[in-house]
C-alpha cells in the first residue's frame, strides 16, 4: 500500500538575526494510510507546526526545510512548482486551523468562500459551487444549511465556524486533511463535536488526516497511530493503544502523567509534571535533548544521539532506556 | 422563521446609509453635501442669471431682491457664479480623489503585499514626496503642466497619493498576517485572488474613510491653486477665482469675497462630517 503521506527526514530550520539558527524540526519521518489518522502530539515549541507548514510548502520568513523529502502519494512535493503547489493546496490537502473564526475571511459569506474553493480548483460555475457549499454544510453538521450558506462568519459560533472551516477544507475531497490544533480554541462540548466529525469524515470521504495537538484526550479519541514530538524530533511513535498502555519514551510516560483521568485519580491529587521547558535548539542534537528533564537520563544521554528504534512491531522510540516503569 | 429573520437584521444591522442618516451631523453633512452636488450638476437650470452675464446697472452691488448676494466688480451675480462655481469643486474634488486613490490603492497593496525592494523603494518615494509642503509641488506640477483646472486636478490627485499609499500599505501589511488570509494561501489561492478578494474588501473601509478626507481638502486646494491663478483660468467662474477677483474690493465690497468663501466653508466641512460619520459606521474597530 502506497501511503497518502510519506515524510522522510524532514529538517527544518529557522534564520535569526545575527546569522543563528533554531532546528525547529530535525529528521522526522512519518508516514500516514489512506483513511488513517496519525497525530502528531509535543508541547508547544516542539516544531508540530513547522513540520505541519513544511508539508503544505507554506514555512514563514526565515525558515527552510534543509533536508528530506515530503512525498504524497508519488510525488514529492518539495520539488513541486509553486504553481503546482497551489494546486495541491486546497485540493489535495485541506488545511483547519486552530481559531475558526480569524481564519474566515469577516467580510465574505460562509457559501463564497467555500464556493471560492471549489470555483478555484474544480472550475465549477457560482451557481453550482454554492449547491455544493450547502451539501458540504449539511455534510458536516450545520444544521439549517440553506440559510447557513449565506451568513457570515461573525453570525455564527466558534462551533459552527470550525465546522464552516472542515467544510472548506474537504471541498475539493482531498487526499490529506491537515488539522492544526482544531479544537484547542473551542469548549470542551463543542471540542467532541468537531472530533467526531473529523472521524465520520476520514471514513465517509477516505481521507487521511494528519492532526497536530497538544492534548492527549484528542489524540486517545481519534487518532489511529501518534507520533511525539520533543524539542524538534520523533521520540516515539507507536499504535494509539500501544501509546497509551505501554508509553515507552520517559517523555510520553511525562505527558500521560500530566493528564488528568476521570476515573483513577483521586480528587485534589496534584498531577504529575515534567520539570522544566523544552529547550530551543540553537544547534543541531548530538545528545538527547530530553535528558536534562528525565529521570532516567546517564552520561550517555548527555553525549550520544538516540535514534528512533523499533522495540515491537509499530512502536519505536528514541530512547537508550525505553520501557513502561516509571 | 421570523424570529430568526428579525435575529439576523439585529446582527447585520440595518444599511450603511439608514445608520449614517440616524446620526444629526453626519445627516447635515449628508443633505448638504449632496444639495452641493446637485447644484453643480443643475447649475444651468437652477442659476439665476448666466455667469458672465453682466448687469451694468449693478457693479459691485450689494445683496438686493435680484441679486441675493450681490454682484462683483463686472456686475455678474454672485449667487449665480457660485453656483456655477461648484462645477469646478466638484470636479477637482471628486476627480483628484479618484487619481489618488487609482495611484495609490494599487501601489500599497503591491508594496505592502510583496514587500522587499519594491516595498522600500515606494516608501522612501512617499518620504520624499510627503516631506514637500503641498503647495510647492503643487505649484510646481501645475507650472510644468501649464495652468488649467484638469492640470490642477491632476496635480491635487499625486500630491495626496503618498498619504494614500501609506495607509493602504499599512492595512495591508496588518490584513496580510490575518489568519483568513493565511487559510486562503493554504487553501492554493494565488497572489491576485488573496489580494483582491481577501486583502482589499476587508481593507476597503479605511480607504472610503481616507477618501472622503481627502476630497474636501482637494475643494480646497483646488480654490488655492486658482486663487494663485494656476486652476481654473477666468473668465469660467470658480471659488478660488471669484476669491481673487474680490481681492481688492474686500474693504467697499465683503460680500464679493464673503459668498465664496462661505462656500468652500460649508462644503468641505459637509463632505468631512459625512467622512467623520462613515469612519464611524464602517469601522469595526470603532463598532464591534
């Protein structure tokens, strides 16, 4: 099976002034099947979203991916024209964001700027492309589409909006839906919703989605297989129920103890954290980048770069002393 | 379904024009302004008298039951002449206006869009350009072009786009890191479409707002420049000119200046209060 989404090696880094450099991203490689849904988890600053932009070829100013290859289906895209990379944004990969409502353009209607989308890339006439916007809301859970269609953005909730924005987004039936924090701005009640749409999406239109968070909640509702970020590289990637039962990165065993669970904890029990932040690489890793916030960490963590290395079948970490204990 | 019609005009709120209406100033400047307007456009019918019609019997008259504001040193009608007058006002106002905007608009979208060397070299021309008190360049472009109302406009119009461009840069530059815009840009529109269609509608408020800002100054200006004889050229009756002309008669005959100056007055005021109002309405920084 040829995966949707093939990252391999994937460095990027940011030009600050002065001629330094940050390693926002540093060789990670994923990849993700078709109707599948892989997240990408990290505290902020691990380079999720660099990794995320440098898919989509749209990094800002002063930051370039060195080196790897992004390939969707059989086509690598980071040799891809610019114009041809317009045609695969939009069109082969739908893009959320994480605040629905700065992301819809205040002065155009829900209908236009779908309609926008699908004049764009399908050539459809207006009148058709509006039809269509209004299959689209129905399709995601707007109720009242009819009407929906031709309000702005301002007139409808955070909720609606996210949902107005997947409509957007799987316009055109792309292969890869890229999903940058897409309930962090939204309740916790609305946050459900919009999760149970990105799942009947994936199997209604077989898309791939890519979902880009920080909140392990969203991950263990969703996601098919996880990948952890920390300070710019994979430290583990496993099957979500692997992930979940058997952590093997102190780091991921850090971020599932930091999560409050309904059922186990005691009430007013202080959760548990990882001491310190994660640090802004300046220079490229030569050791493990974790090891001054792990407790396990030996002198070999401080001068040897683990690679990410496969312990079972689907479950690989970056670690010299991987395991579940604590 | 009522309610849900009555819930939406709440949100949209009823037309620009009903809100702007509901405001007395912006509702004062908008009769006048207009009234100003149709006078230039009726001048013709709604004159009493041709503009260079002289009346012997009455040289330099004071306003009497024929002639309402009097007459100037030809004996033609002052009322008359200023009515007519309007026609150059109107058209250096609106026609300066819109030389500025149709320089300036698409320059700062440019600039401030693509940024880089382009973006430099407008802003450094905009300096230079803003450092030169208006009226020697003004001067200056209506003596190379030779003295006439078009050339005056022309003139009028480039002085007032680098303030122009400046603003519109500076929406741009703002509206560019919109998260709107980035979506449009990950959602594969090109440069023109996120320019035209997300960059500029949203920045259009400001601009109308700028607009009407500067078409009262460009009435000015224009009577500036025929009052030093570089506009309109005499006998064709304009404020500027006709302020000129009354000049030397201001101590025998205040009439003469005071009805065109009066004029000037009450319509660049008009036009800035109906600009204040649209700043008001539009803006929603100033509204949500």
């Amino acid at each position: 099976m040829i995966p949707v989404l093939d990252v391999r090696g994937v460095s990027v880094r940011i030009r600050l002034p002065g001629d330094r450099y940050v390693y926002a991203v540093d060789d990670v490689s994923f990849t993700v099947n078709p109707s599948e849904v892989v997240a990408i988890v990290g505290e902020s600053g691990c380079g999720k979203t660099m990794l995320a932009m440098s898919i989509l070829g749209l990094l800002p100013a002063g930051a370039e991916v060195t080196a790897g290859e992004v390939r969707l289906g059989d086509e690598d895209l980071r040799r891809a024209t610019p114009a041809r990379m317009r045609d695969v944004r939009g069109r082969q990969i739908g893009t959320i964001f994480q605040e629905p409502m700065p992301s819809l353009n205040p002065v155009l209607t829900i209908g236009r700027q779908i309609g926008e989308v699908l004049e764009r890339h399908e050539r459809l006439p207006s009148r058709s492309a509006r039809a269509r916007a209004v299959e689209l809301l129905d399709l995601v859970g707007i109720p009242d589409a009819r009407r929906r269609v031709d309000q702005y953005p301002h007139e409808m909730s955070g909720g609606m909006a996210q949902r107005a924005m997947i409509a957007m987004a799987i316009a055109c039936k792309p292969r890869l839906l890229l999903a940058d924090e897409p309930t962090t701005a939204l309740d916790v009640t609305i946050q459900a919703a919009i999760l149970r749409v990105i799942d009947d999406l994936r199997r209604q239109l077989d898309v791939a989605v890519v979902l880009i968070t920080h909140d392990l909640g969203v991950v263990a509702d969703v996601a098919d297989r996880v990948l952890v970020m920390y300070a710019g590289r994979a430290v583990e990637q496993a099957g979500v129920l692997d992930l979940f039962a058997a952590p093997q990165h102190p780091y991921t065993l850090g971020l599932l103890g930091a999560v409050r669970h309904p059922t186990r904890t005691r009430p007013r029990s202080r959760l548990a954290e990882i001491p310190g932040i994660v640090p802004t690489m300046l220079a490229p890793a030569t050791a493990c980048a974790f090891a001054p916030r792990c407790p396990r960490a030996d002198n070999r963590c401080r001068t040897e770069l683990p690679r990410l290395e496969v312990l079972r079948p689907g479950h690989a970490a970056a670690c010299f002393h991987p395991g579940a204990g604590g | 379904m009522t309610s849900t019609t009555l819930a939406v005009t709440m949100v949209r709120g009823p037309g620009v024009v009903r809100r702007l209406i509901a405001r007395p100033p912006t509702a004062i400047g908008l009769f006048v302004a207009s009234s100003v307007i149709l006078i230039a456009i009726f001048a013709p019918v709604v004159a009493p008298f041709a503009p260079a019609a002289n009346d012997f019997e009455a040289i330099l008259s004071p306003p009497t039951g024929t002639h309402l504001f009097g007459t100037d040193e030809l004996g033609r009608d002052i009322l008359s002449r200023v009515m007519w007058g309007a026609r150059a006002s109107m058209q250096a106002g609106l026609l300066a206006t819109l030389i500025a905007v149709a320089v300036a608009v698409p320059v700062g979208l440019l600039a401030g869009y693509y940024r880089g060397v382009l973006d430099t070299l407008v802003m450094r021309v905009t300096d230079a350009l803003l450092a030169f008190p208006f009226l020697i360049i003004a001067v200056g472009l209506a003596a190379i072009l030779g003295p006439s109302l078009l050339n005056a406009t022309v003139a009028i119009g480039i002085v007032q786009a680098p303030k122009l461009v400046r603003i519109t840069r500076g929406e741009v530059l703002s509206l560019r890191e919109e998260s709107f815009v980035h979506a449009a840009v990950a959602d594969g529109a090109p440069d023109r479409s996120v320019i035209f269609r997300h960059i500029l509608p949203n920045a259009i408020n400001v601009l109308l707002v700028q607009a009407t800002v500067i078409l009262p100054f460009a009435i000015l200006a224009e009577a500036t420049l025929s009052f030093l004889g570089l506009g309109v050229q005499p006998p064709t009756p304009s404020w500027g000119v006709m302020l000129t002309a009354a000049q030397p008669y201001l101590g025998i005959a205040p009439w003469f200046a005071i009805t065109p100056g009066l004029a000037i007055l009450v319509t660049t005021l008009s036009f800035n209060l109906v600009g204040d109002g649209l700043r008001d309405v539009l803006d929603p920084r100033l509204e949500r």
